[in-house]
C-alpha cells in the first residue's frame, strides 16, 4: 500500500512508520507540522537503513494546510491515509486549547475533504476506494468508574483535548455516513515507550528521576491508567487498517491497569531512586479519575498484546537512561517555560509524596 502518514514524527505515528516500513512492503509520506512535540530524531534510524529508505518521505506541513493535503493524497493517489496528528497532551489544553481545535477539527477536515475527493475519482476510475483511519484515544469515552468502555458508549469527554478528539471522530463518522467514506477509528489507551516527549507522566517521571528533580504526583494519585505499549499500538492500528471492517471502531485497550502511585513506585524502584523524589502538588483540573476499555472488537481481528507492562517499562527506563542524548535537548527554553507555567506554583505549594 502506498500510505500517507499524518503526525508521523511524533511518540506513536514513529512508531507505526518504522514497524510498518519493517513488516509490510509499503511506501510511506509522513506529513508533519513538527511542532514542539514532532521530532525528526524520532524517525532517524530509518533514513539510515537502506531497507527502508527508499520507501520512505518526510514533509513538513500542518494538516489544516489544504493546498498541502490535496497534493499528498488526492494527487498522489494514496490507498490509505493514517491520522496520527494532533496536540496531545491535557495539561496544555488546560492551559490553552485553541491549537487542540484547529488540528482536531479543522485539520481533520481537510484530511477528509482531500480523502473525500480521492474517493470520488477512484470510483470513477473502478479502483478501489482509499481507507482513512482516524487514531483517537480512550479519554473521548470520559472517566469510567467501574466496568470497561465498549465502542458503541456515549462519548463524555472532560478535558478540551479530549473534547477536541472526540469532535474530530464525530467528522469522521459524519463522512462515513454523509458519503460513504472507508473511515476507521481507533481508540487507543495511554501509552508508553521510548521517543515520548516528555511532558507525560512516564518520560517526565523517568527523567527527573535521572535527574533528581522532584516528581508532580497530582491530588492523591490514586487516578487509573490502563498502560499499553507503544509497539503493541502501533501494531494494532496495522492490524485495524488492514483487517477492520468498513467503518468500523476499535478499542486498543492496555495490559493491565495501575493507580499512578503504583507507577511511580514501579519507576523509581527500576531506577534505585527514593520515594522522597515525589511531591504531592494541586490535582489537575476535571482529572478523569480512571479509564478501561474492552478489547474484544479488536481481539476478533486476530490481534494479541506482545508487551507485558512490567516488562515494557523495564525497557523503557532502560531506553530513556541510555538515551539522554534524545532527550537532554528537549529541555530547552520553550520547556522551561512551560514546567514553570504548569508546575512552579504547583511545586512551590507541593508536600512529600504520601
Ligand atoms: P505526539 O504529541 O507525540 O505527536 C503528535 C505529532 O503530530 C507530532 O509529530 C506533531 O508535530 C504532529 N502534529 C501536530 N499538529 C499537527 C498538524 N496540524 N499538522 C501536522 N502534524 C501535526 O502524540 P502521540 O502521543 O504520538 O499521539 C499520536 C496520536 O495518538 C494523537 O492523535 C493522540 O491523540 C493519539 N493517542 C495518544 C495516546 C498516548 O498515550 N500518547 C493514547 C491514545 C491516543
Ligand atoms: P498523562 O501522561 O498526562 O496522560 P493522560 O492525561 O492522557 O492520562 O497523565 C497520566 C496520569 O498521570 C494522569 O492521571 C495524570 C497523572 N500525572 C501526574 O500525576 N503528574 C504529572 O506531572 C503528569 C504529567 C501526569
């Protein structure tokens, strides 16, 4: 297949784009805007190996940018398009969500528009229609207090990023009904692995651990959290893109849910360092208190987790103490800034890590 992949320099669309170049025979354009989050060091070792460069092209541009997208997919003539891109992460939609809205809506509507287009003139050519697969989260499903998520719930989003996400699946399930688009939806639970920015809680927490730095733990940090890994993710929305049904919805549901004291007591005993690195700051506002899905929509598709969670942070920390020359330079003045905006206070009012 010839693929365009949106946000493909990012945490999880790097992923897919290596394990995808590594497993299939398919040809990849990665579309991203490389805001603070995308990172061509992300999608490095790919322009290094011959097996999977020649198959492989980076352009830098913004989803919402039409002139851009109807060249990548109307013109090129793409067989699917996957979107991975979008602001991503709570804290800064707490702080401001207007770029969340202009990706998560905006930016997916151009990306239909385009397929929408593509569609059109592939039927009237008799070719088969192009796919379009949309990643989206399990935090569009709101806080579930007890039992699991299934796909056909009533979406409840509580954060503007949430709110954003959940905004674009709607599009995609409008396209899908209003013109018959070949649209797909994933909604993945929170992930870790190696390349994460390290603004979420697993890379930040590793990190200043590294560095001795103090660890936020929000309000009781009795929240749940459902953890995948990044190459079982990934895999899964191969798995939805090549094997899912038509329109179909899938939960990607992780191995094994964890309050974030039980993570952050796993990390730091991985890493031999104290629970007095952990500080007890202000919860963050309309915190979703726990998220679990069931799984058994995308388990029909013949899909099986690979990563056990205690091995796969094990991994992880390993990765990131090994690493620090990918992620030392994300630490600069625009992080600054941000830390000081989303923790100095926080931290200056925290208490010891109950
Ligand atoms: P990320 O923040 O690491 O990467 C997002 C990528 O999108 C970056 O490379 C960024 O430059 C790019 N991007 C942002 N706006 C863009 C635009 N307008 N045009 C083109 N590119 C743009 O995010 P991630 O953690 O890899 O998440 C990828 C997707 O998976 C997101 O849609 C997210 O909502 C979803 N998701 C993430 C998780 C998680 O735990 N990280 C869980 C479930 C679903
Ligand atoms: P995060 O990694 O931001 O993912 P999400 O909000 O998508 O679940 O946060 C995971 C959990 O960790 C969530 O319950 C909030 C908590 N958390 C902290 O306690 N401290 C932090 O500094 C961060 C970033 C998150």
């Amino acid at each position: 297949m010839k693929l365009l992949v949106c946000g493909g320099a990012g945490f999880i669309g790097s992923a897919f784009v290596r394990r995808r170049l590594h497993q299939t025979a398919d040809s990849i354009v990665v579309l991203d805007k490389l805001t603070y989050a995308g990172n061509l060091a992300n999608l490095a070792d790919i322009e290094r190996d011959p097996s999977m460069a020649g198959r492989y092209r980076f352009v830098q541009g913004d989803i919402a940018d039409p002139t851009i997208v109807v060249k990548l997919v109307t013109e090129a003539d793409v067989d699917a398009v996957v979107n991975f891109a979008a602001e991503s992460h709570v804290d800064r939609s707490i702080l401001d969500a207007e770029a969340f809205l202009r990706t998560g809506v905006i930016g997916v509507h151009v990306l239909l528009e385009a397929t929408r287009a593509l569609a059109a003139e592939r039927a009237a050519n008799g070719k088969p229609a192009p796919r379009f697969l949309q990643v989206s989260t399990d935090e569009v499903y709101g806080s579930v207090p007890t039992g699991q998520s299934v796909e056909t719930d009533l979406l409840a989003p509580a954060s503007p990023y949430s709110a954003a996400k959940a905004a674009g699946e709607l599009l995609v399930q409008a396209y899908r009904t209003t013109y018959g688009l070949d649209a797909l939806i994933t909604r993945g639970s929170n992930t870790y692995g190696p390349f994460q920015y390290p603004e979420k809680v697993v890379p930040l927490f590793i990190t200043n651990a590294l560095q001795g730095l103090p660890l936020p733990l929000y309000g009781d940090g009795l929240q749940r959290r459902d953890w995948l890994h990044v190459d079982d993710h990934a895999d899964a929305i191969g798995a939805v893109l090549d094997r899912g049904e038509p329109g179909g919805i899938y939960n990607v549901p992780g191995t094994g849910e964890r309050t974030n004291v039980d993570l952050t007591r796993t990390i730091l005993a991985q890493l031999d360092k104290p629970w007095s690195l952990v500080r007890t700051v202000e919860d963050r506002a309309g915190h979703d208190r726990r998220y679990a899905m069931d799984g058994s929509r995308l388990a029909a598709l013949g899909w099986s987790h690979q990563v056990a969670f205690e091995a796969g942070l094990a991994e992880t920390v390993a990765w990131y103490r090994d690493h620090e020359a990918w992620w030392r330079p994300l630490l600069n003045a625009d992080w600054a800034d941000y830390y000081d905006r989303q923790y100095g206070k926080r931290l200056a009012e925290s208490v010891p890590g109950a």
